[in-house]
C-alpha cells in the first residue's frame, strides 16, 4: 500500500528537513565538546546521521522508480541534499570538497542495467550549466568504466553515454564558471577546476569506450558513441589521429552504396 | 526490419562522416572518396530519418568551396533537384534554397537552369574562319 502512495511529496518534505538540519549543523561532529551534555547530544546527532544515511538510500531507490515524475523528483531531491552536504559539510566547518562519494552514488543508480533512464539523465541536464559537476562527473564516469571492464548490457551501456552526452564541457560551461558547490577559500587546489586534469578525464573515458568494439556492438550503442564523440569527447582528445580507423570503420558500417 | 538497418547503418555512416570532416579540416588526415560518400548518402529514405538536418548541414559545409570542381556540385544540384521531387514538401523548400545557394555560389551552374548555347556557337565560328 505504501507503495502506491506519491512520492514526491515525500521527498519533498525529506528535502526540506535536511536541508535545515544540515544549515544548522545539527549533524557536525565539533571537535571540542562539552562532556556534561556530550551523551545526549552524541546520541542526539547519531540519531540524526542515521535517519539522514536511511533518507539517502530511499531518495537514490526512488530515482529507479517506475513513474518519471518520481524518478525526477528523486534526482532533484538528490542534488539539492548533494549540493547542501557540499556547503555545510557532516565533518567539517569549511565546505573544502565536492561531495564525490554521493555523486557517485547518484551515477550509479542512473546508469541502471535494468531500464532506460532517459526522463532522469534530460533531469540531470539541468545540472551540466554547473562547472563543478560537469568536472566531478567526468571523473566519476571515468571510474565508473574503468570498474565496469567490458560492455555490460546495452541498456547499461545506452544509460552510460547518454549520461556522457548530457554533460558536455563547451566553452560556454568554462567562461560562466558557475559552481553547484562554492567551496571556501581553505579548500585545497586539487578542488578547483582545472580544465587539464577535466581533458584527462574525458580521454580516459573514451579509451575505455573504444575498448567496447573489441567485442559485438549493438548498433545502436554505436550510433550513440558517434554522437558522443563528436558532441562532448572530439574537441578534447589528445591524440584525435587515432580515431581514424573508428571512423573509417564506421562508414562502412552504412549500406549505402555510391551510385 | 532491413530499411530500419540499412536507416541505422545510414545514420552511422553521417555521423562518422562529421567525425571524418573534422579530423581533415583540423587534423591533416585525408579520406580519398569523401564526396563520393556524401553523394550516396542522399536518397529518399534520408527524409524519413531524424538525422537529415545533419546531412544537409555537412552537405552545406562540404560545398561550401568555391574551389571544387563545378562537375562534383552539378552532380549534387542534379540529384537535390531529383530528390525535391518526391521528398516531403517541408524539405523540398529545404533542398531548393540550397540548390539556390550552391547555383549563387558557383555561378557556372547558371546553365544548368538557363542553357545559352546558340550565343555560344556563335563565338566559336568566329575563330573557325
């Protein structure tokens, strides 16, 4: 029965109350306690972090739902917690990283097995105007594949670069340099954007990729690593003479014949 | 079920064809038959599919030269014409404007729309005497 109830206004309401919680910093563990009220207090904010971790697992379960609105609604609510986590850390005053760990685990329900998740990643969109994801999630997918090893399933695959292709890094996401997590001025370098380590990112995403056609291809994973490559990878690659046997291949893959 | 693949094999061949024009405007590789691809790439089945826009963008960008034989953009105008007639009219407008551009273009395919030949007999008699 539970089940059938509408999930947004739950998560909304998640939303919400964490999102205060964590402005208030009712979850930071402070360095220097007072031990005379520590035992309420600990249980008070262990209490809290446990409720918190069982919020994320329901919202990321919720981003595999049935019902597009819902798995939207999940993704949003997940980014909003991401983005406040990032700002008002558990462990921390300053907000000195991008939360990875939650934005893989963001990744990893989008880039299913089991379905397309195409209204989810059009969701994600939205979030490719921002510099940091966009720097994080090439990161993140150059993780992702690397652990993968070999073409999953098709699905899993289409999920990947249909993920890849929402998160181009134009010039355009560069010159505004909009940040989903401003970070402070303690924050280490390694933090900020750096478009070299980013070009890294994407090259290592791509040999891994081309490792898929060392076994059958389904067409249309072919067709949408084209797409990739000449919307987000070509303009960054460092050694682009080298996909001239992919291409030539894949003009012979079309059974148009000249006249 | 073999249209559907030989649409997707199409598709394929486009977007690698992009790929292909990138890497010889930008990188020095070369690709001897290029416009010979792109040639059999219009067809009719191309209107049916949601990558014409592409194909009609790179065709512009291919033709674009004024450098190029006037013989490979007749061959192309000739078959765009073929085409216009039995393409869906939305894209019949598409294919005459660009016709119209390549004919502005390279202005020597003039008399593939208006033939001057008796004028041009004329001029050769004169050096036969």
């Amino acid at each position: 029965m539970l089940e059938n109830l509408p999930l947004t206004p739950i998560l909304l309401t998640l939303e919400v109350v964490f999102v205060e919680v964590l402005k208030r910093r009712d979850m930071l563990t402070s360095s220097s306690e007072d031990k005379k009220d520590s035992e309420a207090a600990t249980k008070y904010r262990d209490w809290l972090k446990e409720r918190y971790g069982e919020t994320w697992s329901l919202v990321l379960k919720g981003i595999g739902s049935d019902k597009s609105v819902d798995s939207s609604q999940s993704l949003i609510t997940c980014m909003k917690l991401l983005a406040a986590e990032g700002k008002y850390p558990l462990d921390n005053e300053d907000a000195l990283h991008f939360p990875r760990k939650r934005l893989r685990s963001i990744l990893d329900c989008i880039i299913s097995e089991k379905r397309s998740q195409l209204s989810v990643i059009q969701s994600f969109k939205e979030y490719a105007q921002y510099l940091d994801v966009v720097q994080n999630c090439w990161n993140t997918l150059s993780i992702i594949i690397k652990k993968a090893a070999s073409f999953k399933n098709e699905t899993w695959a289409l999920n990947y670069l249909e993920l890849a292709n929402a998160i181009p890094l134009s010039k355009a996401v560069q010159d505004e340099a909009k940040l989903l997590v401003p970070l402070s001025d303690k924050a280490p370098g390694a933090e900020l954007f750096e478009y070299n380590n980013t070009r890294k990112f994407i090259n290592r995403v791509w040999h891994s990729l081309m490792l898929w056609l060392n076994s059958d291809v389904p067409e249309a994973v072919h067709k949408q690593m084209l797409i990739v490559l000449l919307e987000c990878v070509l303009a960054h690659l460092e050694k682009p003479v080298l996909l001239t046997d992919f291409l030539m291949d894949s003009l012979d893959c079309g059974k148009y014949n000249p006249r | 079920m073999v249209i559907f693949f030989i649409y997707l094999g199409g598709a394929v061949s486009l977007l690698a064809l992009q790929g292909v024009f990138t890497l010889i405007q930008k990188h020095n590789i070369t690709y001897p038959n290029i416009y010979e691809k792109l040639y059999s790439m219009f067809e009719p089945e191309i209107f049916h599919t949601k990558f014409k826009a592409r194909l009609f963008y790179l065709a512009d960008i291919f033709l674009s030269s004024t450098h190029l034989p006037e013989n490979l953009v007749a061959a192309f105008v000739k078959r765009l014409a073929r085409l216009s007639l039995i393409s869906p009219p939305q894209d019949a407008v598409i294919i005459l404007y660009f016709i119209g551009n390549l004919l502005l273009r390279h202005l020597g395919l003039k008399r593939l729309i208006s033939a001057s030949e008796p004028e041009e007999s004329k001029l050769n008699e004169k050096y036969w005497r």
